[in-house]
C-alpha cells in the first residue's frame, strides 16, 4: 500500500480500517464484495470482486463503505448476508465478525 492509499483511508484486508465504532470491542473480519463499477474501491490485490477487511466492532455497513470511498449515491442495492439493507439502516446496524456485505451500484439499461 502506498502513501496515498493510506491518506485517502484505503487499507488492505491486512489492515484495520481507520472507521469510528459505535461500541468499543475487538476488531472484526468482514468480506466486502463492490460489484460493477464499484470495483474500483476495493483495496489493491482483491479478486473477483471482494476482499477481507478488518474494521473495529461496532462498525456499521455505511462506515465501512465510508472507509473506501464509495459514494453513498453509487450504493444502490446493500447486502449484509444476504439481507437486504435500506438506506436509513447502513448507518444504524453494526457488523460482525465473519459478515458478508455486498454492493451493487445504480444499474440503468433495457
């Protein structure tokens, strides 16, 4: 990783992600899958569209997604676990250990 990766909040499944938790705790292991266009955001070195991420407990989808830049307006369909996630929950409901969280941007076409 380099410098400019870290300034922008980028880190490596290695890593923590630098994301302020809503409760105190150990860190936790989470599979982020960006799909389409939001490729893009994941750290260097992921493959077929996902990463392992470590961020601290307590960390919710819509601060995680924060940590990697990805737009909140490019977050059209949010998965965790294979639930879906309204826009006002990604920033209420936390994460745990071992979750999947899967996004999908707006898709337009016929």
């Amino acid at each position: 990783m380099d410098t400019a990766d870290r300034d922008r909040g980028i880190a490596p499944a290695t890593e923590p992600v630098d994301v302020e938790p809503t409760r105190a705790g150990a860190d936790i292991s989470v599979t982020l899958k960006l799909y389409a266009s939001l490729g893009v955001y994941l750290p260097a070195g992921s493959k077929r569209n996902e990463a392992k991420v470590t961020a601290a407990s307590g960390t919710t989808a819509r601060a995680l997604l924060d940590a990697y830049q990805v737009p909140p307006e490019a977050c059209h369909l949010v998965l965790v676990n294979g639930v879906y996630q309204a826009p006002a929950q990604r920033s209420e409901a936390t994460l745990s250990d071992g979750d999947s969280l899967a996004v999908w941007p707006p898709v337009a076409g016929g």
